[in-house]
C-alpha cells in the first residue's frame, strides 16, 4: 500500500543521463510525473508523441519547439502545454533548465 503523501528532495534525486546533452530527474505519483530536464545548448528532443499533456515551465534559457505544424519559442519564465497525442520536438538554443510535468506517468520520455 502506497503511503498517503510522500516528501521528495531533488538534491537527493539520482541524475539520469538521458543523452550527452540532456540529464533528468524524475518523481513519479499514481497519476501525474514531474521532471526536472537539464539541456545542454544545442541538445536536441526529436519529434515524438505520448499519451499525457505535457506542460514544459522554463526555469532557465530558451527552447525552439515544433508543435505539431507550429514553430514555437519558449523563454524562461514561459509555460508550453502541449496537448496529448500532438506530435512535438524541441531544441536547447541555449544551456536550458525545465520542469516537465505529465498529466499521467509517461516513463518512455
């Protein structure tokens, strides 16, 4: 039985290196997934859909995004909600700090 609430500490979160140039950390609830993304410039998300709606809030730097058919840019300080099934891509144009959060765990991203 999972416990009611649960404290998590992201200094205490393993660093999970994705690519060369994209690390995370996770944190996993029964209906919802936050990440913490670290993008090195030039790093590269490629196109790619998921089941959840997505929100990406820019802490730090800018991100080029493809959202289905739309070129966006993405600044810090800026929320991007992406809409379940909409296929999307991004790119780091500069060293990029994020918090992504999934309306459902969606472990495959």
């Amino acid at each position: 039985m999972r416990p009611n609430a649960v404290v998590h500490r992201w200094d205490q979160l393993d660093l999970e290196k994705v690519t060369e140039m994209i690390s995370r950390k996770i944190v996993v609830g029964r209906r919802q997934m936050l990440a913490q993304v670290y993008l090195k410039r030039g790093a590269q998300v490629p196109m790619h859909t998921h089941e959840s709606e997505q929100m990406t809030y820019v802490l730090q730097g800018t991100l080029r995004c493809r959202v289905g058919d739309e070129a966006i840019t993405v600044c810090e300080g800026e929320v991007l909600v992406i809409q379940a099934g909409t296929r999307h891509q991004a790119e780091a144009i500069e060293d990029t700090f994020v918090l992504d959060l999934f309306g459902q765990p969606a472990m495959d991203q």
